[in-house]
C-alpha cells in the first residue's frame, strides 16, 4: 500500500513547516489527488490517521480534492476531460497521450495554530 508511504512523506513536510512556523499543532491539511495519480483516497485517509497518530497532526482534518484528468488534443488544440479510459477527442476523435493534469499529489495548504490546549 504505497499510500502510507505517501501519507509519511506528507507528514513529514507538514510537520517541518509547523515546526518552521513555531505551530503546536496542526487543525487540517488539504490535499490534491489525480484521478490518475494511482492513490485510493480511503486508503490516504486511512494512512493519514495511521501515520498522525503521536503528532501535532493527531486528530487535524485531512481534505482530499480529487483533480480530473485533462488531456490536450494537438489537432484540434483544446483541452478536454475524456469520457472513459480511451482520451479521445470530443471533438476531432483522435486519441491523445497528452495528459495535462490528474497525475498530481499534493499537499496544498496547512492550518495551524500557534497555541494548543489538548481535550
């Protein structure tokens, strides 16, 4: 399960940058998910609570937004979401192997809190 994997490396630059921040603790991190990027999110979520467990990150919200795929048809030259897992163009119908976005994985924002009082 290469998610937990993920999931640490992630943990790892949050807490570094909390750290950076002089943080005592970390509320959410939101994230960006390629639909192509090969991340199951239930699994993330599940590695995102594994691998907080003993943190500053311990019970933050975890956010995931899932990116479409986007290729890019050099014929017609546009962009456009495909319909299956062949990326044909919509409007030429020539198949394309230009992948513009959904392979991304990406911590995108962090809220931290300067001062915790623990519950």
């Amino acid at each position: 399960m290469h998610e937990v994997s993920l999931m640490q490396n992630t943990i790892e630059i949050a807490l570094e940058h909390a750290h950076q921040q002089g943080a005592q603790k970390i509320q959410r991190l939101k994230m960006r998910v390629g639909e192509m990027s090969g991340v199951v999110p239930e699994a993330l979520e599940f590695a995102f609570d594994v691998c907080t467990q003993g943190t500053i990150a311990q019970g933050a919200q975890l956010e995931i937004e899932s990116v479409a795929v986007v290729c890019y048809c050099p014929n017609c030259e546009q962009e456009f979401q495909p319909e299956d897992v062949f990326y044909e163009c919509p409007q030429c119908h020539q198949l394309s192997n230009h992948i513009c976005q959904g392979r991304e994985i990406e911590l995108t924002s962090l809220e931290l809190a300067e001062f915790y009082q623990g519950d």
